[in-house]
C-alpha cells in the first residue's frame, strides 16, 4: 500500500498570507508592532518593530523560524498562519476544514483496503468454489450488520422502536 500522504492543511498560500494574517492577528490583540516585537523578543524570537512592520507590509520576507515565532506568539497552529487570512482569522474554521479533508483521505485511505480485501477474497474462493456462495453470504450479512450499526448511531432506531408514545410519531 502506498504511504500515507502528509497532511497539507488548507489552502497554503505562502508569504502574502502570512503578513496579512499577522497583521490581522496583531491587531485583533491591540499590539502596536512595538509591542509585538516585545513579545517575540521576550519568546526567543529576535525581532524589532521596524521588521514586523516590513514583514507586515511585504517589504521583508518571512522565514520558519520568524513564522514559528509568530504562531507562537499568537498561539495558533503555524499551518494556521499560513492559510488564507479570511478563513485564518476563523481558527475554528481552519481546524475543521483540516478534519474534514483528514476524514476524506481517510475515506479513500479506507475504501483502497476494503477494494484490495476484497480483490483478495474474490481471487481465493475462484480457486475455492465450493465455499463461494457461503463466504459470499457471509461478507453481505456482516457488511449490513455494520452498516446497520452505523445507521443506529448516526440517526438512532427507526420511527416505531423509538418508544416515542406521542401522536407525531405515528405521523
């Protein structure tokens, strides 16, 4: 199976986004880039104000370590600061952007090993074929079983097994 693909966050749109969502995030705080400066230098990051502002303003370029310093500095996730400032400025929303991509590579991660188990399967009871219809029934009746249990969970029982006594649920 092929290696796992490493998480690519959402949109990474390189330097203009960082400088736009740094000033974003600096002022959101009320930091001047005096104070900003401050904090970094007092996190480790050597940084004066001048530079904050050339960053701010794309008259200097941003390195990792000044990114890192930044995220640290606001706390927030360092692929957070690079995403588009509009969705950024909404860590909430980046977080759950991320999970919602996360969960469909692992949906395709998923779907490859059920095609390669059943590839598998299929080519074992060709050579078997006296245990072919059974073990055929077999996968159907777990595969329902499970989707069933899943059905219960995403949306609880059915109408009629909920012990609901009221006259809508007979609507």
């Amino acid at each position: 199976m092929a290696e796992e693909e490493p998480s690519e966050g959402v949109l990474l749109s390189g330097e203009a986004n960082v400088a736009t969502r740094i000033r974003v995030e600096r002022e959101a705080r009320g930091w001047s880039t005096n104070a900003l400066s401050d904090r970094l230098n007092e996190a480790g990051f050597d940084m004066n104000p001048s530079a904050v502002w050339r960053i701010e303003n794309g008259k200097r370029r941003i390195n990792l370590d000044d990114a890192i310093g930044f995220a640290e500095v606001f706390g927030i996730d360092l692929r957070n600061l690079v995403g588009p400032p509009q969705l950024a400025a909404k860590a909430r929303a980046m977080e759950l952007i991320d999970e919602v991509l996360d969960a469909f590579r692992a949906t395709q991660r998923a779907n490859m090993a059920f095609t390669e188990a059943r590839d598998a399967l299929d080519a074992y009871l060709a050579e078997h074929l006296d245990i072919r219809e059974e073990a055929d029934l077999m996968v159907q009746s777990a595969i329902a079983e499970e989707a069933n249990k899943t059905m219960l969970k995403m949306h609880g029982p059915p109408l009629g097994e909920r012990g609901d006594t009221s006259p809508a649920a007979d609507a």
